[in-house]
C-alpha cells in the first residue's frame, strides 16, 4: 500500500468557516474546474439523493411494518434511529447556515429572505439533508448564477465569482459531513438492527416482510458505503496536493467500504442474536481502545484563536471512538499504512472471536449455520483486496508538505 496522505482525513473537509477566504489555497480557475460543476458531480449528487430517499424510506417503510406485526421494541428502535439522526443532523445543518451568513464577509454570498423560509420550511420537516443535495443539484446545472449581469469591473465581478465559489465549496464540504454524520447515526444501527432481526426470524414469517427487511438492511450498507466514498470525493476536490478520483477509483472505494462494514455487521448481529446484551460491553471495550487511540493522535477538533477545548476534545474523541466500530476514520492527514494495518487487525481478530462465539452456541440446523461464516470473511477479504487495488492503482498522491495537519471541527 502507498503510504500516502489519505483522503479521509477529517482535517481538511471538518466545516469550519472561520477561515478567511482570502487564505483558502484554491484559485478561481481550480473552483470554476471543481468536480461538481461537471457532469459526473451532478451524477454523484443524483446518486446520492437515491441512496438516502432509498434508505430513509425503506427505515420508514419497516417500521411500519413492525408495528403491524406487533414487535413494539424492533419498530421503537427503528423509528429512534431516524428520529435521532434526523434531529441531529437538521439540527447541525441549520446551525451551520446561521453561522455562514454571519461569518461571511462578502455580500455576495447572502440570500434572500425568501431563499430562508424554504430552508426553514426544510429543516423543520426534517428534509435539510435534502434541501442541501437539492441546492448542490442547482448549482451544477444553472452555472449562470457565476455570470455578472450588473456590469461591474473586472476586479468586481472576479471578487464576486470567487465568493460564490467559495461558498459553494464551503456547502458541498458540510453536506458531505453531515451526509458521512447521518449514515453512523441511522444507516449503521439500522443494518445491525435489521440483520439482527432477520436472524430472529424463522420459515413461520412472511417472505414478504423477510423480503423488506432485506432490502432496509441491504439499502443502509449501500448508503454508509456510498456516503463515505462521496466524502472522499469531497475532500479530493477541495484538498490541495490531490487529484479527482476516476469512476474506477470511486467504485473501488465503495466496494471496499460495503465489504468491510458488511461483514462487520453481520459480525455483531449475528453475536447479539445468541449473546444479546454481551455485544454492549464488548463495544464498549472497542470504543474505549479507540478512543484512547484517537487521543493519542493529539487530534485539534475543538479550537477558537489557537486555543483548544479540552473538553470539547475529548467528547469530539469519544464520537470518532463510536465511528470506529464499524470503520476507521483518518483524523490526521498523515501516511496511514500502518494505520489501516492495525485497524483491520484488530478487526479481524475480533470478528473471529465473535464468529467462533456465535457458532459454537447457534442452532446447526438453520440453513445460515454455514453460509454466514463464509460470508463474513470472504466479504472482510474481498473488502482488503479492493483496498489494496485502490491504493496500488487509483490513490494519485501528489507532492505534499510533511506537516501533519490536525484535524477541527468547532
């Protein structure tokens, strides 16, 4: 593996807006050439909207099918998972809105009254996330909000693109982040919940219902694999030192990223189902290690003027530590051979133990006993393989400084 800077270092796509734009390294000509001016960002973007109207709506979709079926505690904590990430993330992304109006020091970036009671009207029935993808949608295919149609002078109108652009930037970095956000909050306890109660489940139950549940689970793996590699894409566009990942790249991230976090899952549901509330004190355990992990990187999250939060530090530590669970998160933009190395080690060790645990205690009789072993670990490797093919062919590194970028997010 190239030990190259990776691209899913927090540092560069955290949202912070505190930074003056006239200190932002991009130039005009690279914003005006971004990715998501072309028609592969407009791809992406469409590709994005599916996966979380698909994931979303399956969510909704099985809860009420749950309820139907009388399974009062499944449909509950289907119904807490979006309930929480939707408040969370409209909740952040309006915050986020508040903040850019008043930070910014152009005039050319505010909007109009009208344009924030639609984002309002939004955000309030939980659809900010949409609206966001919605406004990014727009941007792409109606660049002529770049032209000047008020004749300024040169020195003017390029101020104003510039500004423009830079916002627009600004807004496809917090839409990819809370995006990545969404995805940990509902998508991950989603797929482990739904393949948790596939298991439940025996040749007495609907196909249909067994059917729907599939296509919930198999829809949040397709949204936390895709929402991280659009992350990725974000940070190439935006990050100095980097090029545009190619199709072939991004498909390889995503089948990377669904292999792994797959067979994770599968993992952990398949340990609750005979363990049950063991899978709380062995994830605790986890996110300890890890959190203990991310601390150690000396990570600067939480800074105001050069002074950092302690104890915003450390909570932002904790939630990186929860992420890590299912998948890893680069929180310094540094080589991350050795990283990734230690963290699919560790992974690895631990789904065998899970594993060996859940079927030595399962029913041999089910049609899975079997079937699931091999899946989880010819997924986990399938998963290393596509890694090593994206790293070895498609990660195009160019010459960077060696300083060690923290990452900050308040």
């Amino acid at each position: 593996m190239d030990p190259s800077y990776d691209e899913t270092a927090i540092a560069i796509i955290a949202p912070d807006i505190r930074v003056p734009q006239n200190n932002n390294p991009l130039s005009i000509s690279t914003l005006e050439h971004c990715e998501q001016y072309s028609p592969l960002g407009c791809l992406d973007i469409l590709m994005s909207i599916m996966c979380y109207a698909g994931d979303l709506g399956s969510d909704l979709v099985v809860c009420y099918v749950l309820f139907a079926e009388k399974r009062i505690l499944w449909a509950a904590l289907t119904a807490t998972f979006v309930l929480l990430s939707s408040v969370v993330v409209n909740v952040l992304s309006i915050h986020w809105y508040i903040r850019n109006q008043r930070n910014s020091a152009s005039v050319y970036t505010s909007v109009s009254k009208l344009t924030w009671v639609v984002r309002s009207l939004f955000h309030i029935f939980f659809m900010g996330l949409l609206y966001r993808y919605l406004y990014l949608l727009f941007k792409c295919l109606c660049r002529d909000h770049l032209e000047d149609r008020e004749h300024r002078s040169v020195m003017e109108a390029r101020k104003r693109k510039n500004a423009i652009l830079q916002m627009t930037i600004k807004d496809d970095k917090q839409t990819a982040t809370l995006c990545l956000l969404h995805s940990f909050l509902e998508s991950a306890p989603q797929l482990i919940l739904q393949l948790y109660t596939l298991a439940q489940r025996t040749d007495r139950d609907s196909q249909i219902i067994v059917f729907i549940q599939g296509a919930c689970a198999a829809s949040s793996l397709f949204q936390l694999a895709w929402s991280i590699t659009s992350y990725n894409s974000t940070l190439h566009r935006t990050m100095m030192g980097k090029k545009k990942p190619n199709s072939v790249g991004k498909v390889l991230q995503f089948l990377w990223h669904f292999c792994t976090i797959g067979s994770r899952a599968c993992t952990l549901a398949l340990f609750t189902k005979e363990y049950h509330f063991w899978l709380f004190p062995f994830c605790i355990g986890h996110w300890g290690i890890m959190t203990i992990w991310v601390m150690h990187q000396q990570t600067r999250f939480c800074r105001k003027n050069g002074d950092l939060h302690q104890c915003k530090e450390y909570m932002c530590n904790m939630v990186v530590g929860v992420a890590y669970v299912i998948y890893y998160l680069n929180v310094k933009a540094e080589p991350t051979r050795y990283k990734y190395s230690a963290y699919y080690a560790i992974v690895f060790a631990e789904n065998c133990a899970l594993m060996t645990l859940w079927f030595l205690r399962n029913d041999p009789g089910v049609w899975y006993h079997i079937p699931a072993l091999v899946a989880v670990f010819s997924s986990f490797a399938s998963g290393i393989v596509f890694m090593l093919f994206y790293y070895g062919f498609c990660h195009r590194t160019l010459k960077q400084t060696n300083e060690k970028r923290a990452a900050h997010c308040c």
